[in-house]
C-alpha cells in the first residue's frame, strides 16, 4: 500500500503549506482511481515516515480531505477512501436521498436559521436562537418609548441622520469603552441588525467576483449576503480554539479576499471561542495580506465560565477591525437594533451604503433605546437574561452529559446560545430532523450552515437553549437522544444485513 505514495513530492522550500501539498497530491489520486474506492489508508505514522514528514502535517491534511469528502473514518478501524462514485450529491451512506431531505427541508430551513420557525404551543424549540417571548421587558419599554413621545413629540418621528441618533451613539461608545474597546460617537454606525451591518459592509466593499474568507460553518445571514453580492466565498476549517491557521494563511495568499468574516467568540453555530494566540495571529495575517475584518460579536457577553477575552476591535492596533454587534439575542429580536464601530478611514462608504440601504434606522426606536439605557433598564435586564440564559445552558450540559449516545460528541462552549452536535459516521441528520419534527422537537440541522458540500455538512446539529424553556430542557433531548439511539441501532442492522 506504502508504495503508491512513492509517486508524492513535497517542496520544502515551497510557499504552499506542505499539508496543502500532500492533500492536493492524495486528492489527484482518489480522484485518478490510483487509491480506489473504500481502501484503507496506511496510518499517520507510517505516512509521515514514508513522506518524511511530521504527523502533524498527515494529520492536517487527512482532516482536510475528509471535511471535503475524500475520505472517511471507521472508529477503532482506520481511514478510508471515499467511493465517490456512488456516494453522489444525491444519497446519504444509509442510502436516503438527500434531495428528497432537502426538498422536505427547503422551506424551514430558512426560517430555522433566521430563528423564525413555525413552531406549535407544543413544539420544544432548540431551533431558534432568540428569546421566548415572555422575556421581552414590555413594561420598561413601554415606559421609556412614552417618555420619548412625551418630550420629542413629532421629532421622534423624523427622518434621522443616517449616522444614528447621537446620544444613542454616545451610550453605545462608553458602552464599548468598558468592554476595552476605544472608540468615539464618531466610530459608531447605528443599523438595523447585525443581518444589515454584514450587507452594508459588502454593498460598501465587495464587487462581483471578490472573494470573502468565512469560518467553515458560519452564520447562514452572512453566506447569503456574500452569495447576493456575488462574491467568492472561501471557507476555512473552524477547529474548537478558532480556524485552522495554515489554511487561512494560505487562502489569503492565494485568493486575496477584501474581507474576512468572523464570529470569535460563542460562535454562531458551533459556540466555539477563539484561543488568545488565533486572535492575534488573525490580526497580524489580516495587515499582512490587506484586507478587513467584519468581527460579529454574536453573544460574548454571555459568558458563563469566565474566558473573559477581549474582542478582536480591542487590540486591533491597525485598524483592520469592523465590529459589529446586535442587541436581539438580549433584547427584542423584531426591533431589528444594532450598531458598527468602524475605522475612520472606512465611515464615508459606510455611511453612503447605509444610506442608499434604508436611509436611516428607525428614529423613534433609537430615541427610546437610548432613554431605556440611560435610565438603567439595559443593565437590570441583561442582568435578568444572564441568569435565564446561564440557568438554560448549565441544564442543557447536564443533560447532554447523561444521555448522549456513544459516538456523539461535543464541545462544551462555556457560554453563548449554541451546542455542536457531531453525529458518528453514517448518520444522517435530515432523517433525525424529520422524525423529531413529527415528535414536535424542533433544532437546526448543520448542512444550512456551510456554503460548499463538505462531508461534514450532512453530519452535525446545532441546539440552542435560547427559545426553549428551562423545564422543557430534559425531556426534549432525552427524547432526541432516543431517537439518535433508534437510528444508529438502524444503521448497524444495516451494515450488518448478509450481500446475497
């Protein structure tokens, strides 16, 4: 087996990372037929020494070949060639067809990743990632909006100045000051959402045929504001401490994106947090290859266990940084309220851009966001959804901890709204979405989050604890965890079944 890889060159002296040398060389050989369908690989070891490697680079490139479908994994058994002749777009392993998933999903699954699903009084939601409604500080906003009308009367229903209601934008300002980010009134753009700053930006930047570097997966908003801007997108592998830096590095270099989208922090959906040392990497790599950065401070306030990391924008020396952040995951989602904090060489496009998106964000709603902060109803409310959010998220670990099945796993995020599911070899996650939706159990399957067909698309789920209530918790994925229990024990009968 060892003798088929004698054909492989590796150039040290290359500026292609040597993993991306040996992925492209294995590539061209399952693709030529030289490595046939269902072979098993030799091991990393013997690879490495064969190669005159380190395992680390077999390693990186064997995980790259499999997120992209080359190869697969038997647990206890070793790695595989991928037959990609008969594992077409359309067919799972368990020999379902994923287009006929995908044409049952094609109309929740869009509503799923907005958090605007359809769900009956019975359904458990671990779909959405927004509050339940209950939650919403009707009675303070109420007060704070009368107290607007009162005082600025017909004013409060003007045209407001595309930059943003300033005395919003003083709050937001020291606001970002105590989360160590030194800005001005000046650098703060008021917007109608994170889902408008992300096309703003684009409408700002981005030309047909640029290309953009996301996480692979990533917030589905942000891959279809590339899409309709007509952009490249170049994923780049998410690891549990951040992307894959090699692969990064390397994408900058060779596709020379205007931006790179980010979530760095309970990151949407995976809720995975960047190390210290990807967040500073990032930014040298972002002033290396000149581009920007649109950091998406999804929910890195809720913090549960203490990472207390400081956001990309706080140490972001060169200006390479644009930081954006909505107060839907806290506040009302329908109001659609957030803000930018953007370099000052960048505020005229931006500024243009929000203009010719909506002219301005509602004035009416900026002026009583800005009376109920400034009256400290913020503060006494984030302070309440902290502890509603903490007490969900500690209840859905706990239960997880108990009653997974072997062969799942996860990584415990330590705060934000999501949980990572990744489901064993085989398992198909659109079957599971559709029997638990007949069980009246909602969540979001993985493949909605990624913009190209990795293997790993049709593979993992995101919970959110965000829209479910706390005592609705265990036995909602108690009952998920039954069903993931049927469908393996399904698929090993399967596997097992004599060829006749």
């Amino acid at each position: 087996m060892l003798e088929l890889f004698s054909s492989i060159t590796i150039d040290k002296d290359s500026e292609t990372p040597l993993y991306i040398q040996l992925y492209e060389n294995i590539k061209k050989m399952i693709e030529g037929n030289i490595l046939a369908p269902d072979m098993k690989l030799p091991s990393v070891r013997q690879l490495a020494s064969s190669l005159h490697v380190n395992q680390i680079t077999v390693v990186s490139a064997l995980k790259l070949l499999q997120k992209d479908g080359f190869i697969y994994t038997r647990p206890g058994s070793g790695t595989y060639v991928e037959d990609l002749m008969s594992l077409p777009e359309d067919k799972n392993r368990d020999g379902s067809s994923i287009v006929a998933d995908e044409l049952y999903l094609q109309d929740d699954l869009p509503m799923i990743a907005d958090g605007q699903i359809n769900v009956s009084s019975k359904t458990i939601n671990f779909a959405s990632a927004t509050p339940t409604p209950d939650l919403f500080p009707v009675e303070d906003f109420k007060a704070a909006l009368n107290e607007v009308l009162d005082r600025d009367k017909g004013t409060a229903f003007a045209y407001q100045d595309s930059h943003g209601y300033y005395p919003l934008r003083e709050c937001v300002a020291g606001m970002m000051q105590k989360a160590g980010i030194n800005c001005t009134p000046g650098n703060v753009q008021i917007i109608s959402g994170a889902q408008q700053g992300i096309d703003i930006i684009s409408k700002a930047f981005l030309r047909q045929g640029d290309s953009v570097v996301t996480e692979s997966p990533t917030y589905t908003g942000a891959i279809a504001v590339f899409r309709t801007r007509g952009a490249q997108i170049v994923d780049v592998e998410l690891d549990e401490d951040g992307p894959n830096m090699e692969l990064l590095e390397y994408s900058l270099k060779k596709f020379k994106p205007k931006l790179i989208y980010a979530i760095p922090s309970f990151h949407n959906p995976t809720g995975y947090t960047y190390s210290e040392s990807k967040r500073k990497e990032m930014l040298n790599l972002a002033e290396k290859y000149d581009c920007y950065i649109i950091e998406d401070d999804y929910v890195s306030d809720l913090d549960f266990e203490g990472k207390n990391l400081l956001p990309l924008k706080a140490r972001d020396k060169n200006n390479r940084v644009i930081f954006i952040k909505s107060f839907s995951k806290i506040f009302m989602p329908g109001l659609r309220l957030g803000f930018m904090i953007v370099p000052q060489d960048m505020r005229s496009n931006i500024l243009e851009a929000k203009h010719t998106t909506d002219i301005s964000t509602s004035g009416l709603i900026q002026r009583a966001f800005d009376t109920y902060i400034r009256k400290g109803y913020w503060d006494k409310h984030f302070k309440f959804m902290f502890d509603i959010y903490e007490e969900r998220y500690f209840k859905t670990i706990k239960v997880l901890d108990e009653c997974l099945p072997d062969g799942v796993h996860y990584t415990k995020p330590g705060g934000g709204l999501n949980i990572w599911l990744n489901m064993p070899y085989g398992f198909s996650v659109n079957s599971l979405f559709k029997q638990s939706a007949a069980n009246d159990i909602a969540f979001a399957p993985g493949s909605i989050f990624y913009s190209s067909n990795s293997s790993k698309r049709m593979n993992s789920l995101r919970l959110s604890f965000a829209s479910v209530y706390t005592d609705q918790i265990e036995p909602g994925i108690n009952s998920l965890c039954r069903m993931i229990r049927t469908q393996q024990e399904k698929n090993i009968s399967l596997r097992n079944m004599p060829i006749l």
